[in-house]
C-alpha cells in the first residue's frame, strides 16, 4: 500500500472512530440529518443500534 492509500485509511479509521463513540454515547441511537441538514435522531427500529441477548459482539467493541 502506498503512502496516499495509508492516508486514506488512516482517515477512514478516524472517521468511523468519531461516528461510533457518538452512537454509542447516543445511546446506540443513529443520528441523521433532516431536509434542512439539521441533525436528529429518529425513532424508528432502523435509526437504533441492537445488540442481542447478553453475547459479546467484539466488532462493536473494536473501536470503542
């Protein structure tokens, strides 16, 4: 992989990193933006992050 490539992940990692502590500190609550790029939370299954029983998931935690 070459350096602009390294870059590139390098930013990818950043910008998943800062989405998932916001959900998470959202309680798993997805936030999205509205018409007027106004930032919310809808309430709808789909805007909720779930996690199942009592399993571990340690690819929810990877970032964490």
């Amino acid at each position: 992989m070459g350096q602009a490539g390294a870059d590139d992940l390098k930013q990818a990692r950043h910008l998943y990193t800062t989405w998932s502590r916001r959900v998470e500190d959202d309680g798993w609550k997805i936030a999205t933006y509205d018409k007027n790029l106004d930032l919310w939370q809808p309430t709808g299954t789909l805007a909720n992050f779930t996690l199942l029983g009592n399993a571990e998931c340690t690819p929810v935690l990877r970032f964490a």
